[in-house]
C-alpha cells in the first residue's frame, strides 16, 4: 500500500521552544491540552508561568502547575493599575534569547503589550507561536508567526461540512440567524484567502502544492485555522470547498503529495 504524504498546517518539528505563560491574561482551563498543542509544533525546554501568586485571581492556576511541570515566577504588583507581570516576562523572554538554548518561543496571553516582543523575537530569527483567546488584539496576533486560539484546544470537531447545518430557529429570534450569516461570511472569506493563495502560487496549468499553500496562508493571516471552522485538517476543508486535488506519487516509497487548483 502507498504511503500518503499530506500536507497540513500542524507539521511536527524537532525545535526547542520557551513557553512563557502570562496568568493575569489567559484562563487556567485546559492546560493540558495547550501543552499537547505546543508539543505539535516542538519540544518545550522552559515552561513559565508569570503572575502575582498573592491574588486570588490566579488561584486556579496553582493546582495545575506541579502535574504540567511548569515553573512559577512570582512578580509582585507594585503599583494599581501596572501590570509588572508583563516586565518579568519580556525581560525574561530576552535572557532566554540569549542563551542561545532555544529555537522559539511560545507566547501565552490576550495582551496586546506583547506585541513588540513578538516582533523583537522575530527579528532575532526566533519562531514564534502565540496563544491566547479571541479576544486577543490584532496587533498581537499579526505579530506572531502563528497564532492558536484558546477555544479551539480540546473542542470537540463538528461534522466536516463547509456550510453548518442551521438550527431551526423561532421566528422572533434573530439572533440565530445572525450567527448564520457571520459562520457564512467567515466561510466565504476563508475560501477567498485559500483561492489567492493558490493563484499566488500556481504553475502553469494552475496547480499549487498543498504545503505551499498552508504556510503562505500562514503568512497572511496567523490566526487560520482549519478548526476555527470545524475540521480536524487542512485538507477536508479543501475537498469541503469545491476546489480541485491531485495526488501524485513521488519517488520509489510511494509517497504522495497533494496539489490543489481553483476550479474552472
């Protein structure tokens, strides 16, 4: 039987990342499966969570830090309304960059005030990968080689349909059916971004490498995601979206890449 190669967002590297954890700004829910998700993309050699452990606010994350391994740092809040916990993490962030000891950095939080570290990491030649929630500020999440949201970790897939089945809603409800119209509209913009990609990318005959596609849709928008529109993959999405696929077999292992194109 033929060895399949496909080409997906998630692809596994061997690099050294430095999880940094910002407590004030994400929730404690889920921490293993965040840690499964940044083991897809490398091997985690720090684990650091920042915070002000005399707050009630971060004591949820007290229980789940010995079972991960993860190292506290406590950084007390010397004036209202500061957040010093920020100033720990960046200049940490630096020292561990210039240990030369890692290969990326994986930043967690909802805070815009780690924009410029992202950008500072990047410059270095650092991949960076961020986690935080939705509502996390553009300019965070543009500035990260690839941005995960927090929802999507440990969320169960929906069925692999490119348009979701509409619930059968009230008449006086209107709210339903504008949620409808957004999961739509993020479709739509989903397979315009998928299609420029593929036509940046084309040969000749409009066929582009899958691989190819994935990371400069990556480039354009950090935050995509096949799960933030219920697949599991890359790929289904495509099939889901009408575009055409070609499997070619390369070399004596049998192995298999996977081109796509725009339909005519």
């Amino acid at each position: 039987m033929p060895t399949i190669l496909i080409a997906t967002m998630q692809t596994i590297n061997d690099l050294r990342l430095a999880v940094l954890i910002d407590a004030d700004n994400v929730p404690y829910s889920n921490v293993r499966g965040m840690l499964e998700e940044i083991a897809k993309y490398g091997t985690p050699t720090f684990k650091r969570i920042y915070g002000d452990w005399t707050k009630p606010t971060v004591a949820g994350w007290k229980s789940v830090l010995l079972e991960n391994a993860i190292t506290p740092v406590q950084q007390y809040s010397y004036t209202r309304g500061k957040n010093a916990t920020d100033s720990a993490m960046i200049i940490d962030a630096m020292d561990i960059l210039y240990s030369g000891k890692i290969d990326g950095f994986c930043l967690v939080s909802s805070d815009s005030d780690f924009t410029r570290l992202a950008t500072r990491l990047r410059e270095a030649g650092m991949k960076v990968i961020g986690i935080g929630e939705r509502k996390t500020p553009e300019s965070f999440i543009v500035a990260c080689d690839k941005f995960i949201y927090l929802e999507i970790i440990n969320t169960a897939v929906q069925p692999e349909t490119a348009a979701p089945k509409k619930k059968k809603e009230k008449p006086a409800d209107s709210r339903q059916k504008n949620d409808d119209n957004e999961q739509q509209n993020q479709i739509k913009r989903a397979r315009r971004l998928i299609a420029s990609s593929i036509s940046d990318l084309a040969d000749e005959t409009g066929w582009a490498y899958l691989g190819d596609v994935g990371n400069l849709i990556l480039k354009k928008q950090p935050d995509f995601d096949p799960r933030n529109y219920g697949f599991t993959k890359l790929t289904p999405m495509i099939r889901s979206l009408d575009f055409e696929i070609d499997e070619r077999e390369s070399g004596q292992q049998h192995i298999k890449h996977i081109y796509i194109r725009i339909k005519k």
